[in-house]
C-alpha cells in the first residue's frame, strides 16, 4: 500500500505567510477558511503520521532508503574490455 508519495505545498491567496505548522491556529486571521483548511490538512497529516508509526514502530520516515553504489562506475568506459 503506498500511502504518502504526495507531495503538498498549498498557500492561501490572502495570507501567504500562513504556514500552520509554525503559526498555529491561532495566527488565522479573519477566520480565513483556506487558512482554516490548511490547519486541518496540517492537523491530519500529523494524526496519519501517528497512525503509521503506531502500526510499525520501526518504521522511519525520515531517513530516505540508501542506494548502494556499484563497484564498477557504469559511466567510466573500460579501456581494456
């Protein structure tokens, strides 16, 4: 299943400093309803963060997978072969 290969950057027209996961709820002004649905989409992708790390402990999501390197550069031609 794969879950979270989205990637969301989403601003409000009229606060476009508004950044919920630094501001808060409390930094909505005028009871802005795209501010307002930024903290909620903030407020869920913390609560599905939760849930995933609750089902596997183990699993990190902030180390991305590392990639072994070949022995042999593929880009370097063989002089020899």
């Amino acid at each position: 299943m794969k879950v979270r290969a989205r990637k969301f950057e989403g601003r409000c027209a009229r606060h476009k400093r508004y950044n919920p996961a630094v501001d808060g709820p409390g930094a909505i002004r005028g009871g802005c309803p795209r501010c307002r649905l930024l903290l909620e989409i903030w407020e869920a992708s913390l609560c599905l963060n939760g849930l995933i790390r609750s089902f596997d402990p183990k699993y990190d999501d902030l180390k991305r997978p590392v990639e072994k390197a070949p022995a042999v550069d593929p880009r370097q031609m063989s002089l020899i072969d």
